[in-house]
C-alpha cells in the first residue's frame, strides 16, 4: 500500500512539472528572445489609443465635448495611432527578418551536417 501510494505520488509530481514546462514554455522563449515585450508594449498602445478614440467619439456625440476640443483631440490620436502602427509594421518586419535569417542559418547547419554525415 505504502509503495503504491508513493508511486501516485511521484506519477503527480511528474505530471505537474511536466505540465508546468509546456505552459511555461512561451515565456521562457519570448525572454530568450527578446523581442515579445517591445512588440507587446507597441501593441498594448495602439490598441489605447484606439480605445481612446472610440471614447473620443462617443463623448463628442453624446454632446461631453465641444466640436474645436474634439477635432484636436481626434487629429492628435490619429497622429499617435498611425505612428504606433507603423512602429508595429517595422518590428514585425524586423522580426520577420530575424526569423528568416534564423531558418537559413538552421537549413546550412542541417546542410553541412548531412555532407559530413
């Protein structure tokens, strides 16, 4: 019975940490990389400013701001929204890049290993 009972045990144990690297996975690759958190604070902006803009829309028709206050405050979020866009344009290119520059230096490595094989 003892046997059987530690053996549950350590079968859970195993579960849980296996479980625990699939989901901790992402994170532990996105830090490695670098390169999650930069895109993810552009986004997180961008989707601010969007939030911002409805909000915007939605005061200047219920009638909370005044048509002057409200085409200022409009231009200014498009200005920031567009510059946040692009910015998010650019990093997925970079990214992009930095990934095909990944998949040729892995495709030559598999190359040369299957010369010298």
């Amino acid at each position: 019975m003892m046997n059987e009972t530690i053996a549950a045990l350590l079968l859970l144990f195993g579960v849980t940490v296996l479980v625990l690297a699939y989901v901790l996975q992402p994170l532990r690759e996105n830090r490695a990389r670098g390169e999650a958190p930069a895109w993810l604070a552009l986004q997180d902006q961008y989707e601010r400013v969007l939030s911002m803009l409805r909000d915007l829309e939605t005061d200047w028709r219920t009638g909370k701001i005044p048509e002057e206050d409200y085409h200022e405050l409009r231009r200014r979020y498009l200005e920031e929204g567009a510059a946040l866009l692009q910015a998010l344009q650019e990093e997925n290119e970079t990214i992009g890049g930095k990934a095909r520059v990944e998949a040729a230096v892995q495709a030559r490595r598999a190359q040369l290993r299957r010369k010298g094989a």
